[in-house]
C-alpha cells in the first residue's frame, strides 16, 4: 500500500508542475484527476513505477494474486470480487471490455451477463468459442451501479492490463466500447473514428475497436457496424495464421 501510495504522490507532483505550464486545472486526490490529453505524461509515471514492481510476474496466476494486494484498483464497492479475465492464457486473440457487472462480480468472471449471452453469440457465429480467446475488462473491480469507468480509475488500473496482456502475447486485441477503445489507444475521438480499422499497439499487437454488447442491446442499429467489425477481425484472425 505505501508503494502504491508513493506512485500517487509522483503523479499528483508531476500535474502541479503542469498546471505551473499550462494553466490552472484542478489537481485533487488522485480519484478526483480528470486525465486530459496534456497530461497523458502522468499515466506514464505511474505506468512506469507501477510496471517495476510488475517485472518479476510472470504469470497470470501470479498477476491475479498481487493484484488482489493493490486496494488503489479498487472502486467504492470495497466488499466487490477481483474479476481477473477468463479463458485461454495463450490466445492469440483477447478482448477488453470497461468494467465488472453485477453477475461478474458474484461469478469472478468476465462477461456472464446479459452482454457476455450477446458476446457469446457474437464470438459464436465468427467460430469462435470462449475457451479460445482470452477476455477482460478495463477495470479490475465492479463500479458502484455499473457506471463508467473514471479516468483515474482507468489510469491507476492500465498497467495491470497492459501486463496482462504481455504475459498472454496475442497477435490481436478487440476493444469493445468507447472507454475501453479510449484508454488503450489515448484516444478522445468517437467510435466512429476508431472503429473500422486496425491499429498498432504497443509495437506488437493489431487492435481493433467495436460497440459493446450493452450498447447492442439498448440501440440495435449499432449491430450491422458491429457484425461487419467482427467479420473483418475474424478474417484477419485468419490471415496471420492465429490458433486454433
């Protein structure tokens, strides 16, 4: 905790010395920092302390359990279950999603709700089963309500994700939703401006962005551009030769 604590003083210490360049922006308890673009330089601070005490996990298992020791990925819900991710830790494909539910956090798992029932379909009819990819979340922990993830939420969680993601070495990542597309890319825009293409990340892996299957299920009409998202990841699933 002290660790994770000091990782907090660094960042709130780097965005004072950006507001004495950029002007007055409110700078709080670290759950209050609202990360804009001119300070993507604090998520690399805290990415980089964060990521050396990350260096000796090589494991996913290991990952789980120290994850469990860090209450700063914690939300309000303090009572709320560690949901991890779920499925093969050798995928060449994982998806991330924003955050736990309600059903994920009584099950430990990621997606079992109504929108993981949607995201098996979905999986289901580009041929692939669950135990084939590896899915997680943003968000480590349920938010009170199912609101959206906070930008110091996202920013204090990332480098387990990012670590996560090396342990597993996919060749692709499909984004589903806006806050999850936005965190991995650092990117404001809107859907429509990254979705339909797919992006270089962290200098190895192709990621591809498309809706969430909540927003599926409360606009249908986000269902075409999703189907035709999906067909091209599949395809290309394909072309780099992925298992199975």
């Amino acid at each position: 905790m002290a660790d994770a604590q000091k990782i907090v003083d660094k960042a709130i210490k780097f965005l004072k010395a950006e507001q004495e360049v950029y002007g007055n922006f409110s700078v709080h308890e670290m759950r209050q920092v609202n990360i804009q673009s001119k300070n993507k330089q604090a998520a690399r601070v805290i990415a980089t302390d964060t990521n050396q005490q990350l260096d000796n996990i090589k494991t996913l298992d290991e990952l789980a359990e120290h994850c469990k020791s860090i209450d700063l990925l914690k939300t309000e819900l303090k009572e709320a279950n560690l949901v991890m991710g779920s499925g093969n830790p050798n995928a060449d494909l994982i998806i991330i999603g924003e955050a736990p539910g309600k059903q994920e956090d009584l099950q430990g798992e990621p997606f079992v709700g109504r929108s993981g029932q949607l995201l098996t379909k979905i999986l289901k009819a580009i041929n692939f089963e669950r135990e084939d990819i590896y899915i997680a979340n943003i968000l480590k922990y349920r938010p009170p309500e199912n609101r959206d993830p906070r930008p110091e939420e996202r920013l204090k969680s990332l480098p387990y994700l990012l670590k996560q993601i090396d342990i597993i070495n996919p060749k692709l990542i499909l984004c589903l939703g806006r806050i999850s597309a936005q965190t991995l890319l650092e990117n404001n825009g809107p859907m429509k401006n990254m979705r339909g293409s797919f992006h270089p990340f962290m200098g190895k892996y192709e990621l591809m962005v498309t809706y969430h299957p909540a927003a599926l299920l409360r606009n249908p009409n986000f269902k075409k551009d999703t189907w035709e998202d999906v067909q091209e990841l599949r395809k290309r699933y394909d072309e780099l030769g992925c298992k199975p």
